[in-house]
C-alpha cells in the first residue's frame, strides 16, 4: 500500500508540471494586454511598459515560466496584479468559502441523490424509477447559472415574508460578526506562524468555526445563506451519483449471491443494504470523488450568481482583468485537489473490495 501511494505521488508530479505549464501559456494566449486590462485604455505606452517591466512580462516566455516554476518549489504564487497581493494570501482568503460551498453541495447531492438511485434500482420499472430517472436527467440538463438564478427569484422574492424565504446572496447576513474559535478558546498563536495560518483558514469556514465556538446564531444563520448555493451547485452531481447508484445497484442485484441470500430468506432491508448495496460502492466511490473535485474547479458561475467570496468568483474576475498570478496560482491548487482526491478514491478501493489490492 506505501509503495503504491508514494508511487502515485511520484506521477502526479508530470502531471501537475504539465497542468502548470498549460495554463501558464494558456493565461498568456488570451486576447488582450494586461495593462490596459488593469490600468485602462487610457493608459500610456511609458505607463505600461514600466507595468510590463515591473512584473516581468517583456522576458521571453520560456524564461517567464522557468522563473515561476522555481518560486512555486519555494512556496510562492507570485503576486496580483489585481489586488497587489501574494497569491498566496488571496488563496488562504478565499479557499475556505469554496470548500464550505463544494463540501454542503456533495452533501447534498449524496443525501438525496443515493437514497433515490437505491430506490429507483429496487423498484426498477416502476412510475418511482421512471419519475426518479426523469428528474435525474432534467437536474444534468439544468445549466447552474440559469438554476441559481431561479432559486433567488423563488425563495427570495416570490416566498419573501414567507417561513421559506431565504437569502440569494451574501455568506451571512450584515451586522453579524465571526470571531475566530482560538481566540474564543484563548489560545495564544504567534501570527504568521504554521498553527496561526492553519487555524485562520479554519476560522474562515463559518459553519465549522460556529460549531467550534458554540456560536449557533452564526451557524443558523451561515446554513441558511448556503442552502441556495449549494442546492443549485449540486443538483448535476446530484443526479449523476442518483443514475450511478441505480446503475450500480442493478448490476449487483442480478448477481446470483444476491438471489441465495433471498432464497436463506434473509430480510429485504438485509439483502439490499448489507450485501447489495455494499458491493454497489465501488463505482460510487468514483463518482463522489470526482464529483468533489468538479464542485471545487466548477464554483464560478454559482459564486458569481450568489455574491460569494470564494475561488471561482476572484478567479473570473482574474481571467477578465488578465492577472495571471491569480490565474496559474488558483488552478495549480484546484489540480492538486483533483490529484488528491484520485488518490484517496483509488486507495478506497482496497477497503470497500477486499479482492482489490494495490501492487
């Protein structure tokens, strides 16, 4: 198993390499200067090439991006254009709001979506199975920019004054103010030190830094300003983990060990939850992993939509303003994520499937 992770990690090193150049000649090759993107068109030819020279952009490409590659190795994104801000910091800033927005959206989509593929597959042909496969294909179909925006005109305006009102934008509401948990616990943390930056970028997640202080009007408050965000982010992985798990779940439900643990007469709940529903993880697994890694590279549009401070909305507006630094920055660690989480689904593997082993 240990040769096997470090083995993997050793591979993933080609791969990030190559994700980190793609986008850095990809950043490059987007129409426009990133001068006038960031000072205007008005500015002069003097103003820019000082900008150009400054930021180191009139050195040839290829040295442009050895210079990079050698000071992500040190732990440095580079700075903003932007922002005139490491990339670095922007990242500790905004990272927490998109985790907290990708992990409520797979809760979602796993709450709802394997309960309705289980059902579905076990009354497979009936008026529930169609109508649940119905939905399935219409939630895929939805695009998220269209659905956010009709789930702030529902509950927002059209249920306004109503027990079901909720808030179309914002993380909390005005007025409300987070007070970090290890101030709160009074723990004595040097800033800037490893253990203060960690606990920063936890006291960030609202929700987790609400149950680690007690504070539950904060808490009540954050779930209800996440709950349209993350409804309209997960309703495709929603209904692509609801389709797997019917998929799945069909397939193990013909097998012939299945059809013996009937004929002992084992209990129905027994037979689908313990023997067919078990065996039915190992694609699921596949699916909820990916899907985690989507939510964190696919948030643009639905933090955009609903004024959230998060990866996706600082990242759109990089791409617009041609800040590169964000740009490489910001997608080198979504990569990293995706190559994580492939690496945890494929471990999983050996412990959901005992036949499975990792050579």
């Amino acid at each position: 198993m240990t040769t096997y992770i470090l083995r993997r990690l050793l591979l993933s090193i080609p791969v990030l390499f190559g994700i980190l150049f793609a986008t850095f000649t990809l950043a490059r090759l987007i129409p426009g200067d990133p001068c006038r993107a960031m000072l205007g068109e008005k500015a002069t030819k003097v103003v820019c090439d000082e900008f150009i020279h400054r930021h180191g952009l009139d050195k040839p490409i290829p040295i442009q991006f050895g210079v990079y590659v050698n000071e992500i190795a040190h732990g440095d994104f580079g700075r903003s254009f932007r922002y005139s801000k490491p990339v670095t910091t922007l990242l500790m800033e905004r990272l927490p709001t998109t985790l907290e927005l990708a992990f409520a959206a797979l809760l979602i989509s796993i709450i709802v979506g394997i309960p309705l593929g289980v059902l579905s597959a076990v009354r497979h042909n009936s008026w529930v199975d169609v109508t649940t496969m119905m939905w399935a294909n219409i939630g895929v179909s939805m695009p998220v920019f269209w659905l956010g925006l009709m789930l702030a005109y529902v509950f927002a305006l059209t249920l306004k004054g109503t027990p079901f009102q909720l808030p179309p934008s914002g993380r909390l509401t005005p007025g409300l103010v987070t007070i970090p948990f290890f101030e709160t616990w009074g723990m004595k943390l040097t800033e800037g030190s490893f253990p203060y930056i960690i606990s920063e970028f936890i006291s960030r997640m609202n929700i987790l830094n609400a149950l680690l202080t007690g504070n539950w009007v904060i808490f009540k408050d954050a779930v209800t300003h996440l709950i349209l965000p993350a409804v309209a982010l997960g309703t495709i992985p929603m209904a692509l983990i609801a389709r797997m798990t019917r998929s799945s779940m069909l397939e193990v439900l013909g097998q012939d060990y299945i059809r013996t643990a009937r004929a002992k007469g084992l209990a129905r709940r027994a037979v689908i939850m313990k023997h067919a529903f078990h065996n039915a993880l190992l694609p699921l697994a596949t699916v909820i992993g990916l899907s985690l890694g989507g939510l964190l590279g696919g948030a643009v549009l639905t933090e955009t939509i609903f004024n959230l401070s998060g990866v996706g909305r600082i990242l759109y507006d990089a791409i617009t303003a041609r800040d590169y630094g964000i740009v490489q920055g910001f997608t080198v660690v979504i990569a990293v994520f995706f190559v994580t989480l492939n690496l945890i689904v494929d471990v999983s593997y050996a412990y959901l499937d005992p036949r499975i082993r990792l050579n």
